[in-house]
C-alpha cells in the first residue's frame, strides 16, 4: 500500500511539474511591460559622393523582453508615413547600440526607393526579433518570433546620383555603377555569351571595349565567360573589368531538382536590390544558396535568413513566386529575408 502511494504521490507531482512549465511558458509568451529598442540618434544624412567611404552610426539600445533570449535587429526606412509597408533592410544583425554603415552603401540602398538629388523625408526605426527557443511551434519560437519595434524617427535625407556605365547590346537595359564617383564600377549583371557588349559612359559619351588584355576607349565588345549572373568590376581609371559568377538558386525537395544541382536560378532586380523567381513547387522544403554550393547558403525563417538556417518549408504544392532580400552578403556570416507568395 505504501509504494502504491509513493508511485501515486510521485504522479500527481511530475502532473504538477508540466503544469507549472506550462505556465511558465505562458509567463515567457505574455510578456509583460517589455522594453521595445530604442533609435536613440541618426546620422546627418545629407549624403556626399566624396564622403562616400566615411562611416555613419545608427544608436540604439537593446529590446528587454524580461527574460533571456537572441535576438536579430533590424534597421528599416521607409517614405514617412508609409508604416514601413515597403521599407529597405539597412542593416540585419546582433548588435544594434551602435549600428554602421559607410556613406555609400546607404546611398546605394536608399537609391532603391527615393531618388537621387533631392530632399526626402524617410522614417527609421529598429525592429528585434526574439528567438526563445526552436521546435515546439509556439509563439517565442524560431517558427513563430516575437517582434518589437522602437518608435519612429523621421530625417531629411539627401541622396547622391551614381555615375554609370551602361552595358550596350547586352540584351538587357542595365548598367554597373561607382558608388564614390572614382572611376571603379560594380554592379549585378546578367550575360549572355551571345551577345558580346560595350560599356558606355553617358554622361562623357565615351564608349569603353576591350583593348589588349583590359579596356580601351572604342575598343571591341566584350564577350561574356558564360551565360548567368555575374558581379562585375570595371575600372576607367586602371582600364580593367572582372566577372565574379553570382547566382543566387533555389534548391530542396520541393524544387524540380531536389537537393541535386543544378538550382533553379533566380532573377535580379537592381530597382529594389532583390532576387526573385515563379516556379511550380511541390510539398517539401527549400533554401537558398550560391552559385549551386553550400559555403554560401540562406535558411530559417521568412523574416529571418542566416548562414545554414533551417530549410524553409513548402507546406502546399503549387506555383509560387519567392523574393529573397540579401542584407549581408558576406559568405559565413550571410543574412536575408524573403516573401513566399502562392500565386
């Protein structure tokens, strides 16, 4: 009788055990006062081409939700008013009391939606993204995040217009541009070997080709390595250009190819700096990655893509169209976020 009460007393307790993590859990899901981040200053953002390599800090303070967790900070603009329903990723990282970013790349994002030479008012803010833990599904999970943002703050933002040169009979209207105005041009091109081009700067009307091993004035077109996506370098100084091959794929059970190579490419869209495809998709999973190799891959969650995140799930087949927003380039330490949409 006496251990037919121990087994008895010992059930009612481990009873109370998940009861009370349970309405611990709860505790941590309904939080209570938490501290959102705070923008505490910007920047003077009138932005100058010569001061293009000078570095400008964004000041916060840490979300405080009451107990331990990770957390991703986000640094957002948008058109003021616009409740950062089309809002630029400035930034995506761990740290956020003092945020960084060089004249020219901001110039660079926020050319995406507010033009060059002239004043705009855009809004910031940071938003944080809490992670608790992974696995349960719950609110506080890597499936399910919970999200704070600071407060607005609005800023007259001057712009700077990027000189160009236009890549001529490409197939394509693009151009790669010099984001400091010092004769070294970059940009995401798509080529095709087809179609030899020439690099034209419109604003001096000169046309650059190839001319021995680098480029000349009037020198012949220049035929691509291979057909895709490419970063490519040029400079009308050192009369030199490079192909860096860079295509960004889908790949994962849900995709026509599986896990195999090679990935379902995607396309760039330098107006907003994102990659996008349309694609019949099945039940199953997907990521993102590099040039069809996993040193640089993207997973997780929608809002939230890291270097070898979970694979994203594909909970219905059907035909889709994904935009994946890179907000940190750099292999190994990679960040994005994407929008999955079923047509």
């Amino acid at each position: 009788m006496k251990s037919k009460l121990v087994i008895y007393l010992a059930f009612l307790g481990l009873i109370g055990l998940f009861t009370s993590c349970e309405k611990d859990g709860d505790k941590v899901v309904m939080l209570t006062d938490p501290v959102a981040p705070v923008l505490q200053t910007l920047p003077d953002l009138t932005l100058e081409r010569s001061k293009g390599s000078e570095t400008l800090i964004f000041a916060g303070t840490p979300v405080d939700p009451g107990f331990q967790a990770s957390a991703t900070y986000f640094l957002e603009a948008c058109a003021t008013g616009n409740n950062f329903k089309d809002a630029v990723i400035l930034y995506s990282g761990v740290k956020n009391d003092e945020i960084k970013i060089t004249v020219s790349d901001l110039n660079g994002l926020l050319l995406k939606k507010f033009p060059a030479d002239q004043v705009s008012s855009v809004d910031f803010r940071i938003r944080a993204v809490l992670v608790v833990d992974a696995g349960t599904g719950a609110v506080g999970t890597s499936a399910n995040p919970l999200e704070y943002t600071s407060e607005v703050k609005t800023a007259n933002v001057t712009l700077y217009g990027l000189p160009r040169l236009e890549l001529v009979n490409s197939g394509r209207i693009q151009k790669i541009e010099s984001a400091l105005g010092d004769g070294n041009y970059f940009g995401f091109v798509k080529l095709d070997v087809s179609m030899p081009f020439t690099l034209k700067d419109p604003d001096a009307n000169i046309t650059y080709g190839i001319s021995g091993t680098g480029l000349g004035v009037n020198g012949t077109p220049i035929t691509p390595p291979s057909n895709g996506w490419f970063k490519m370098n040029a400079s009308t100084q050192a009369l030199t250009y490079s192909f860096d091959p860079y295509m960004i794929g889908l790949v994962g059970s849900a995709t026509p190819n599986g896990w195999d190579t090679p990935d379902q490419k995607m396309d760039y869209d330098p107006a907003t700096g994102s990659w996008s495809i349309t694609i019949d998709l099945i039940v199953g999973e997907i990521k993102f990655r590099l040039n069809d190799g996993w040193a640089w891959n993207l997973g997780g969650t929608p809002d939230n893509l890291v270097h070898n995140g979970a694979n994203v799930a594909i909970p219905e087949a059907g035909n889709y169209t994904i935009t994946m927003t890179i907000t940190n380039e750099t292999q190994g330490s990679e960040t994005g976020t994407c929008v999955i949409v079923k047509n």
